[in-house]
C-alpha cells in the first residue's frame, strides 16, 4: 500500500525538531504538515484532519496532553504519537492510558519514529479505505467496520463474490455479523435494486420454514385461511439469506436441496411447481463438515452450498476493531439512549483497556449493547470501566448458566479473574512499574512479565524498569 495518501501533522514548539521530523517523514512519501502549537494544530485538524498526529507534550498554551484529550474527543481516528524531551514513565503511561498509540523521547531514533508512522499510516489509511456505510433493509443503515487485516480480506472476497451467482456460506460465531456480510454481498451485486429477504431456520419448526419458505395453499393445514406467496418466490430476482442452515432437520435438507437442482417450488397444499429466481447466501456457526459426520447434514447439500464460503473471525481475533467499532455504537445510539448530545461520549483510556482486554464470547453483538449500557449509565462526556461493566463478567457464573459449566472450567476462570485482579491492582498501586509491582508480588520481573503475557495485559502501558 502506497503511502502517498497519507497524511502526517506535527506539532512542536522548536522550530528545529520541526523541520527535522517533517523532512523525515516525507522521506516516506507521506504529505506533513507542521505547526508550532496546541492552538495551530487544532485549526490544522478541524481544516485537514490528518491520519497521523507526532504531538510535543511541553508546550505553551495548549499543552500536548490537552490536545491529546480534545483529539480523542473530537477526532477519534487520529492516531495520536506523543513526544517529549523530558520521558519519564509516569508521562508515558499517562499518554497511553488516554489514547496514545505510542510515546517517543527526544533524542529520536529516526528508524523507531519512521517505524511507528509507517504502521500507524497503513492502519489508517486501511482504516478509511474499507469503512462506509451499508444499507441494511428496514432495519435502517448499518455499517461495516474493519481495521483488522483479517476483517478487511472478508471484505475483499465479499466484493470478489458479490457480482456472481455463486452459492456463499458464512461461517462465523453467534454475534458476528453474519446477516451484514450476507446483506454487503447482496447491495454489491447486481441484484441490489431487488428484495433482500432474511429466515433463521432454527427459529421455526418444519413446516412453518416450509410455508415461509415455499408459500401454501388455502387450507394447507390449521390456520391457513388464505394463499401466502413464500419467500423464495418473493425474491423475484434478489437473494435470500438463510441463517443456521446446521440446524435443519434431514427432512427439510432434502426438500431444499431439491429447490436449488430444480429451481422451482411447491407451496403446500398444491401439487404444482411454481419457478423461482433468487440467490441463496446460507451462514452457520457450526461445523458442517462434522454435522455430515454425525449424519445431521447432507453431504450433496453441503457441496450445493459451499462454493464460496467465507469466515467471519471472532471480535476477538480482530482486536484492531474494537475501539472502532465501539465508537461507532457511541455515535448510533447517542442521540437515541442520552438525549439530545452536541457530540457522543468518548471512551477514557481505562475504558478501552478493558474494551481490549474483554473475550467478547457475544461478539460484535456484545459489544453493542455493552455501549448501550454505557450511555445510560454515564450520562457525560465519558465512558469509563465502571460504566462498561465488563469486569464481573469474566467470572463464568456471571449470567445463571453455573450448570453449564464444569468443575475444572470454573475453577480455572476464578482463578484467572483472580489472578488478573490482583495483578492490575498492584501494578496500579506501583504506577505502572513492573520490577516494583513484581516485588511486592514476591516474583521475579521475568516470572511477574510471563503471568501479564499469560493474562494478555497490554504492556505498552507499563514500565519494565
């Protein structure tokens, strides 16, 4: 990926370091700008909003933390880099803490600071390449989000497949956004102009996905007291997305897949086939391959319709899009939960460490009521971890399914919400400082450092000295 696109604004208060980072990083091939203060740099981001910010922290008037915070606030994209001729941990775990990328000293290591925009750049630049807007059927707009490398290849198959009559299967845990891929395939193909038209299987026995599904007759059975059209003949064209096609009885698998050989239906209660046109986009979050080992699903229809299938990774297997995607929630729901808000609230820097810490075993799904939780609950400016409420929830018992859980599964997720508890609370109590945090800990720094890569704390926001 090119950086030519790429914007960069630095903002420092000596004329010297200025010019020097500005020829630096054109080096790149990136456009700079640079300004020489707090008040310059808020005027370059209101009139040019840059990717990438290299702020000093020393400055007069507006210091560098202050425009850290109004840009977090009013410009959550920037990726923000904070410099500074006076590093002491205690600043750079302040920086980080309220939502900076990364925290550079003078004197410069130029390789580190070409590095660290160099990455910063590609993410941003990512980042605004693959995120628009979907329309998402009468459930209103809805958007697709993706800054993790992983997220942003499903979107390129997506348009790879879109513009073809190819079956596709979405495979991809509950909560994962399955109907939005099925609904970005359909609003990329040709076929976008026509019906959309979603059915979760699961959530109605045989005969009433068969009438959804086929249509029926005037009294085809108890209740039917006049002629449905079913979905596959409304479609007229458009696609049908059919969810937890796993849980399909054999019986119903069989009619189905008789459907897509055919291409006809028969509604219930009628003898004669009806032809029909439509693409069928299936999704899953089982294995199908083991459901034909244990024989609840048909080999044939497996390969009907699996010609594409695409994967959807977990939330969090794509950590790069957590914050985003919960600013986005933020900005959705703000005006709807929180009353009439000049600007949405934004996430302090705790809140998004335990936004990147949470498993997230809801997904994106999770996470979307987790912000509408926050919002009532903060009723501000912001959002911090106890408006979040995620901390109790690493406990397995934390939602009355105790009997699901084994003996030794428990015991080993109460042993590890222990275990990060305490050790967040004595790096807290040390400031950040690993060496005195593993002392009070009776451990070694290597044997305190294996336990923090063990429970996965994000060690940029601590001191090893």
């Amino acid at each position: 990926m090119s950086l030519g696109d790429l914007r960069v604004l630095v903002v420092d208060d000596e004329a010297d370091v200025r010019l020097g980072l500005q020829l630096l990083i054109e080096g790149l091939g990136a456009e700079v700008r640079a300004v020489s203060s707090g008040e310059e740099a808020l005027e370059a981001l209101e009139m040019w909003l840059p990717h990438v910010m290299l702020s000093d922290i020393t400055m007069g008037g507006i210091t560098g933390m202050e425009l850290l915070a109004e840009t977090r606030r009013r410009w959550p994209t920037v990726r923000v880099l904070m410099i500074t001729g006076y590093g002491t941990i205690e600043l750079a775990v302040e920086a980080l803490r309220n939502g900076a990328v990364h925290f550079l000293t003078k004197p410069f290591d130029n390789e580190e600071i070409l590095a660290e925009v160099d990455r910063h750049g590609r993410e941003a630049l990512v980042a605004e390449q693959v995120r628009r807007m979907i329309p998402a059927g009468d459930a209103g707009p809805a958007t697709i989000i993706a800054t993790d490398p992983r997220m942003v290849a499903v979107l390129d198959l997506v348009r790879q497949v879109a513009p073809t009559e190819m079956a596709v299967i979405i495979r991809g845990e509950s909560g994962t956004g399955k109907e939005l891929v099925a609904r970005s395939i359909h609003e990329h193909s040709d076929k976008r102009d026509r019906p959309f038209l979603a059915v979760n299987s699961a959530a109605l026995p045989d005969t009433l996905l068969e009438s959804e599904l086929f249509g029926h007759r005037k009294g085809a059975f108890t209740g039917a007291t006049e002629n449905r059209e079913g979905i596959f003949a409304k479609a007229r064209g458009g696609t049908v997305f059919l969810d937890e096609v796993a849980l399909m009885s054999p019986a119903f698998q069989g009619k189905l897949l008789r459907v897509l050989q055919e291409r006809t239906v028969v509604p219930l209660g009628s003898s004669t086939p009806i032809g029909v046109d439509f693409r069928l986009v299936t999704a899953t979050n089982r294995s199908l391959r083991e459901a034909i080992k244990e024989g609840s699903f048909r080999e044939d229809l497996y390969y009907r319709l699996r010609v594409i299938p695409i994967d959807i990774p977990p939330l969090r297997e794509r950590p790069q899009d957590i914050v985003p995607l919960a600013s986005h929630f933020l900005a959705v729901y703000s005006s709807q939960v929180a009353g009439d808000m000049e600007n949405p609230p934004t996430l302090t820097g705790g809140a998004i460490d335990d936004l990147k810490r949470h498993h997230w075993p809801g997904n994106i799904r999770e996470l979307e009521n987790c912000m509408q939780r926050a919002l009532i609950l903060s009723r501000g400016a912001e959002i911090g971890p106890a408006h979040l409420g995620l901390h109790d929830e690493g406990w397995p018992f934390s939602s009355g399914n105790a009997e699901s859980v084994d003996y030794q599964t428990g015991k080993e997720e109460v042993l590890r919400h222990f275990r990060r508890s305490f050790i967040e609370r004595t790096l807290t109590a040390t400031g950040g400082n690993v060496t005195r945090a593993a002392d009070r800990c009776g451990l070694t720094r290597a044997a305190f450092q294996r336990i923090m890569r063990s429970l996965e704390l994000d060690r940029r926001h601590y001191s090893d000295r």
